[in-house]
C-alpha cells in the first residue's frame, strides 16, 4: 500500500511540476539572452528595467522559482562581447550579480502594474559565472513572470528567453 501511495505521489509531484523542495513551479527555464542591439543602454528599457551600456554573451543559464517566492539562477559564461571594450571582450568585470523577478500584476486600484523584485549581491567570476539563490516575496497575482540577471545597480544583462 505504501508503495502505491508513494507512486501516485511521485506522479501527482512530477503533473503539476514540483520543484526539487516539493512546492508547485512557478516558473523554470533553461535559456536566456544577452543584452543586445536595441537593448543596449536605457533607450529601451524592457519592464522598466534598462539594459546594460554594453553588448554581452551568454553560454548558458537555467534557473527555477517556485511559488514560494525561492528563487535560483544558475548562469555559466556571461561575459561582454563588445568590440568597443578592446581588451575586456570576453571577460566579466563586475564582481558580482544580481537578479530581477519582474511579475505584471494588480495594484491596489486595480489596474495593471508592473512588480519587480530585486535580490542582493552573488558572487560572479571573471568568466562569467555565478549562482543566484535568494527567496523572495512574491507579489500576487504575478503574472508572466520574467527573470533578468543585473548589475549591482540594476541594468539588465541577460533575460529570460530564447
């Protein structure tokens, strides 16, 4: 009987996509995109958020957020790729990261708005990698949930995406 429970368990956990503390996903991604072309500089910010001064690239990220607000980002080779910084193409300058959790939601007027949730500083290495792990409070309803990966200052480096 228990192993019958512990089956249906696993498979009810595995439908509605809980993550690795048992808590429902929120959201979960395996990509996202270096600041780029437009992007580049605070003429266009997305959700309020601008992008960084300079062209980077990404190898890789994946990242998870459950509902309760537990976020984390994992991201391998976030580095500039821009000619103009001559010797510093290639590298990561800034010491450390940070992320964004950006939800359109409700205000108290009812009308749309747009919540962006920051954490604190995580350690990035000169090649680009780092891992963000930070619970937040999440504002309900969030919907659309994007993740961005920031600068110490908030402009935006790589985002959810493809």
């Amino acid at each position: 009987m228990k192993r019958k429970l512990l089956l249906v368990a696993t498979i009810l956990a595995l439908a509605i996509g809980a993550s690795a503390d048992g808590l429902p996903e929120l959201l979960q991604f395996n990509a996202m995109q270096p600041v780029q072309g437009p992007f580049v500089g605070t003429l266009h910010p997305i959700r309020g958020i601008p992008g960084g001064g300079k062209i980077w690239k990404i190898a890789s990220a994946k990242a998870e957020l459950d509902t309760a607000g537990n976020l984390q980002i994992t991201v391998r080779g976030l580095v500039l790729n821009d000619p103009s910084t001559g010797g510093a193409n290639g590298t990561n300058p800034l010491p450390t990261f940070r992320a964004t959790l950006s939800c359109q939601s409700i205000n108290a007027l009812g009308n749309p708005s747009i919540v962006n949730l920051r954490t604190g500083n995580f350690a990035a290495t000169t090649t680009g990698n780092a891992v963000i792990e930070q619970t937040l409070s999440l504002h309900k309803p969030c919907f659309a949930p994007m993740v961005f990966v920031t600068t110490p200052t908030g402009a935006w480096l790589a985002v959810s995406g493809f």
